[in-house]
C-alpha cells in the first residue's frame, strides 16, 4: 500500500467510525475508491486540458517566432517519488543576449491512473516555475505550459544546470508515468529584457532532494534566511514561489478544531526584514487537478492549477539596512498553518543595480501586529453548524537611503488585506463562501504602483455513501481578479492603505479577470471491481484582459481588448469564444495568468499620453461589447463580497467552540 492509500484508508476507517462532517475529508477517501474503478477499465476518457487564459505576447518585430530555441531536458520519464532530473544549458551562439524575452515551454503527457502531482523548475538554483500535474485518462492527455522568464533573462546568459522535480510513484494501481520536456525560447525585437541580477533566497538545487528543502511545516511557519546586498543596489523585489499541501492543500475549508487538519481557514503570506513586517498577501485558493471531486477539471483545468505564479514583495524601503554590509534575517511566514500540513517556499531576490551607491539611510516601519483573525463555530440548528472567520491586516513601511552623488531615494509600502468566509456544515453537507481583497500601494521616486486582488469564491460539497454506492458531488464558482495601475504620485502626498491618492494624474492600468464555475457528480459501486453508474460534469471557465488610463470617480475609461468564455460537458469542450485584439506597444503586458514586467523600470507609464491616445482610437474601433449574463453574475457577486467586506463585524464569540470533523486533503499530498 503506498503512503497515500494508506492515510487515505485510515482516514476513511475513521468516518465510518465517527461519521464526520463532509468537507474534503471525503475527497481524501475518493481517493481509495478511483484506482479500483479506473482498474475496470470504466474510468472515463476526457480531452486535453485547457484553460482560457491569453497566449504570451511577444516583443514587436519578433513575429511571435524565437531566435533561437535549446530543448534542455527532453523525454523525462518521472516514474520515482525520489527522482530528479537534470540538464545542461549552454546560451545559443546563434542568438546572443540581449534578448527581448525569454520563455520557458513545459510540455507534458501521462495515460493510466495517476494522482496530481506537485513540482517545480530551477535554473542555476532560481525557480522559474511552481506547478501540479493534471490526473490523466486511460487513453492518456497532453498539456503544455508557457511561462515568461524575460525579469530573469540575466541567469541565461551564462550556462547552467536546469532541474526538474516532480515526485511521483508509479505501481500496479498507479500507473501513470509523466512524460515531460522542458524548452527554452529566446526572442528579440521590440524591448530589451530587464538586466537585474537574480538571486535565490536558498540554492536547493544542489541536494538530492531540492522540494525537501524548501518545505516548510510541523510547529514552525517560517523559513528564516540570511541576506546581504551591494551598496549598488538601487530596488529589490522579493519573489516567493509558494504552495499548500497535505492538510494545507484545502485550508480555506478547514474546520477550526479538526481533528485531523483542522487550523480554521484564515491563511496569510508574510515577509518579515530582521523580524520587522515587510509585506503581506492572501494566497489564491488554488485547487488542483484532484481537488474537491478530480472530475470538476475534465478538461478545463483549475485556475492557477498548471503554473503557480511568484507572490511578489517590494523590499526596496529596507535598502539602507540590506546594503550595510551586514547579513539580515528575510523570514518566509505563513500565518495560520497546521503541524499536520505543509507549504513549500521559495525565495527569488530579483535586484536592480545603479552606478550611483548607497552610502547611507533610514527604514521606518510603522507598528504592525499579527493578523487580526476572528474565527468562531456555532450550532445554528440541530443538524447546521456555522464557522466564521474574518481577517483584517495593515502594513506600513517607508525607507529613504543617500547616495554617494548627493541624490536621495525614498520608497514605501502600504497595504492593506480583508477576507471573510462561512463554513456551513449541514449533515453531509459542506457549504463554504468567502473572499479575500487586498490593496498594496508601492512608491518609489515619485511613481506608483497600485495592486488590487480579489478572490470570491464559493465551494460545495456532498458525500453520500452506503453499503452498495459511493457518491461524491461537488460545485466550485471561484475569481481571480487582479489589477495594477501604474500613475505618477504627487511629491509629499500621503498613500492611502485603501486607495491610489485622490486627484492623482491619470495613470494606465490592466486587470485581469479569471473565473471558472464548475459542478461534477460522481457515482461508483463499492463492491468487486465498482462500476461507473454516473459521472455528470459541466464547467465554465471565463478570462478577460482589460487596459485603459485608470478609473476616476464618476466613470470608467477602459478596453476589454481580450475575452475567452470555455465550456465543457463530460470531459468534451462544447463551446470556445475568442476576442482578441490587444496590442502590446508599451510596457505593461500580460504574461499568460500573470503580469511580467520589472519593478518600475519595465511598469513606467509611456511617455507623451501616447498608450491613452492608441486606446481611445482602439475604443471607437471596436466599441466594448454588452456584458454577458456570466460578466452580469461575476460583477453581482464581486459587489456582494465588496459589501461583506465593508460591512461586515466580527462575530460575537459565543464560547461555543466545539470539535468538529476533520478535513482531509488530496491523496497525492502524502505521497
């Protein structure tokens, strides 16, 4: 028996023991019934996953077309939970750098029975991409992922080795081996990529086991690292790769006293500077290819669910106390985790550089406490039990460093988060709405940055079981909203923790809206080899880029230049909508799920109006289209959350907390 059926079976003994609450304890039990089924041969077939997001664009004058293309690790065969492979990149002779991008292809294919699987890529120790695997068919699947690397194009040009793990087992029951090959592309033409030096947190790479050493779990929450910078230093961005398993994997839904995972579902991402609070983000509530019910991603995959971007972190305010000379303590944190789960963090230092050095400065930090988290269980009726959380945190530092010419440099950041969310658990029944919202002003030198993120999210779960059926149903209606404004701050104007400053100039903007509705029913005999009596599925996966000079009061001034709507039925694709038609002229661009660009530098408004002029000529060209009864509903429910943020105050605690059921998490995260 392999550790993940041997956990799931423990787990499942122990429901029919205590009959728990639903939650996701019973898609860890899902777990031990779909070998036998896919063992029949009644396992369905499904198409290749996709996802709705855009394609990459590609610097101007490039055609879309590489330079030069170097396959580095090619027909990987991952078959061993222990295995790592690696391969030697040699810069192409035939295109050197500069180039205007760099991007990393993943392409990969598995047939059988197999879990997802979580891994990640490293090039000369820095991790390029966090990823899981999707859960194949018999007949088998292919996926492929493209990830911009251009902010680290410095690493490529010197050789090194590329890593690549992805744990996995394969036996008589899970059969499926990941077949992968990894590319990388370099483009010219357009743009230049930025030339920042790149340097990991920890170089893992060199071990045998490099996912082990970025694992962060049991009584400690943090992973402390010890940094020093040049004085040459003029910004630095923190990059963490970071994902939760195990008894984390599901945290959003955890009960607050499980008796198996348990922590209550209040999670915060946060980086601390010598102990002193540097920034905070809520993580997305990425579900994975197995999460909740696997046939809810049959075909169209979880958002963020094949690549997992860096959260990212201004560290540019702390500069006078990096480039003392000195080594500092940059804590990874996750507050709220359970002993029982586990995250895995990864630090990516990415360093812009000036000929003018530090010689001196001062780093403020304004007092900030542990998040304000406010969680209680309540017996509403005699078979409903009700778990609330609300979470608040605030966020303030502000740095100033001297230069050796005599010029000053003064940056800030300012933030500010808010998520809620009810459980309800009613028989075997688990009902979960939330969201969470986050506002982070970045200053430097008199340009802003604005990043606004909200994640609405709905989920639901229904386990029956008797001595002949197995039923698991599941629907999950979940948003990833993200959005950056990029304006030209007022000297001496105060950053708002909520907003960009009022009466700023008009400033540019893109945002990037990402929303999949999914339901799935699933039923299986429990006896002999089990048949499939019902596998009803149906998704909708929508993505829509929008750009434009920012929002003012009183109106709306933007282009919706990119719009996909999917829809699926029983593993087929039945509809495919496209709109596309955005033009990346200037500097802020979308990267696939997420925004590529450098610190200020790559994200600086272009000059002369001139993206306002283009926008509004593309406008009267192609007027924005009425929204659809799917923008209608997602815009409804964004003003809900909007609403309850606001609104809503903390619970009064009623001292009724009680022992609730466990949650349980994917099979895969225990293997």
């Amino acid at each position: 028996m392999t550790t993940a059926s041997l956990h799931c079976s423990r787990r499942c003994a122990s429901s029919r023991l205590r009959r728990p609450r639903p939650g996701l304890f019973f898609a860890v039990c899902f777990a031990e019934f779909v070998p036998a089924l896919a063992a029949s041969g009644n396992y369905p077939n499904y198409a290749n996953p996709i996802t709705a997001r855009p394609p990459l664009p590609h610097p101007p004058g490039s055609g879309g077309l590489p330079c030069a293309s170097v396959a580095v690790i090619l027909d990987a065969a991952l078959s061993e939970y222990v295995q790592v492979e690696r391969g030697w990149f040699d810069p192409p002779q035939s295109c050197p750098a500069p180039w205007g991008q760099v991007v990393l292809e993943f392409s990969g294919a598995v047939a059988g029975h197999q879990y997802d699987r979580y891994g990640a890529v490293w090039f000369r120790g820095v991790e390029l991409l966090r990823t899981t695997t999707p859960e194949p068919s018999p007949a088998g699947i292919h996926w492929r992922i493209e990830k911009d690397v251009s902010d680290y194009a410095s690493l490529f040009a010197e050789a090194g080795e590329l890593t690549l793990q992805i744990p996995n087992i394969v036996n008589d029951t899970y059969t499926g081996v990941l077949q992968v090959n990894l590319t990388l592309h370099f483009l010219v033409g357009g743009w230049e990529a930025p030339k920042f030096e790149i340097v990991p947190l920890r170089n893992v790479t060199a071990g045998s086991f490099p996912l082990e050493d970025i694992d962060v779990r049991g009584e400690s929450n943090e992973q402390v690292n010890s940094v020093s910078l040049p004085r040459s230093a003029s910004a630095v961005r923190l990059d963490v790769y970071a994902s939760a398993h195990g008894c984390e994997e599901f945290w959003y839904i955890n009960e607050l006293n499980g008796s198996l995972c348990g922590g209550g579902a209040s999670r915060e991402l946060r980086v601390l500077v010598d102990g002193h609070l540097a920034g905070a983000q809520y993580p997305f509530p990425a579900m994975y290819t197995g999460g909740l019910n696997p046939f809810l991603w049959r075909p169209l995959t979880g958002i963020l669910s094949f690549d997992i971007p860096a959260y990212r972190f201004d560290l540019t305010p702390f500069l006078a106390w990096l480039t003392d000379g000195e080594e500092h303590n940059v804590t990874l944190q996750v507050i709220g985790m359970v002993p029982d789960g586990f995250w895995l963090l990864d630090g990516v230092m990415v360093i812009e550089h000036s000929e003018d050095e530090v010689a001196s400065g001062t780093v403020e930090v304004l007092p900030s406490e542990k998040p304000r988290v406010w969680e209680t269980v309540a017996d509403e009726a005699d078979s409903m039990t009700v778990q609330q959380m609300r979470t608040h945190t605030d966020f303030h530092v502000r740095g100033n460093v001297l230069k050796r010419s005599g010029a000053r440099s003064e940056s800030a950041v300012v933030g500010s988060l808010k998520g809620w969310s009810r459980n309800t658990f009613i028989g075997d029944e688990q009902d979960m709405v939330g969201g969470w919202r986050a506002v982070i002003n970045t200053m430097r030198d008199g340009k802003l940055v604005t990043f606004t993120a909200e994640y609405p999210l709905r989920a639901n779960v229904i386990y029956r079981e008797d001595e002949r059926s197995f039923q698991l149903e599941a629907t999950v209606d979940a948003s990833r909203d993200v959005e950056y404004a990029f304006r030209d701050a007022r000297p001496g104007k105060a950053l708002s923790p909520r907003s960009a400053p009022e009466g700023a100039p008009k400033a540019n903007w893109i945002r990037l809206e990402n929303r999949m509705r999914s339901h799935a029913l699933y039923n299986r005999t429990r006896t002999g080899r089990g048949i499939l009596s019902e596998a009803d599925t149906s998704s909708s996966s929508r993505f829509a880029v929008s750009v434009g000079p920012a929002r003012q009061a009183g109106g709306d001034s933007r282009v919706t230049c990119y719009r996909r709507s999917l829809a699926s039925e029983d593993g087929a694709v039945t509809e495919d909508r496209l709109y596309d038609d955005c033009a990346w002229l200037h500097a802020p661009y979308v990267c696939g799920q997420e925004l590529c660009g450098g610190m200020f530098g790559r994200f600086a408004m272009p000059s002369g109006g001139s993206l306002s002029d283009e926008l509004a000529e593309a406008e009267a060209q192609h007027p924005p289209a009425p929204p659809t009864a799917a923008a209608a509903a997602a815009a409804e429910v964004s003003d809900f959350l909007l609403v309850r943020l606001a609104r809503w105050e903390p619970p009064e605690h009623s001292g009724g907390e009680r022992l609730l059921s466990s949650v349980g998490a994917a099979g895969e995260a225990f293997v």
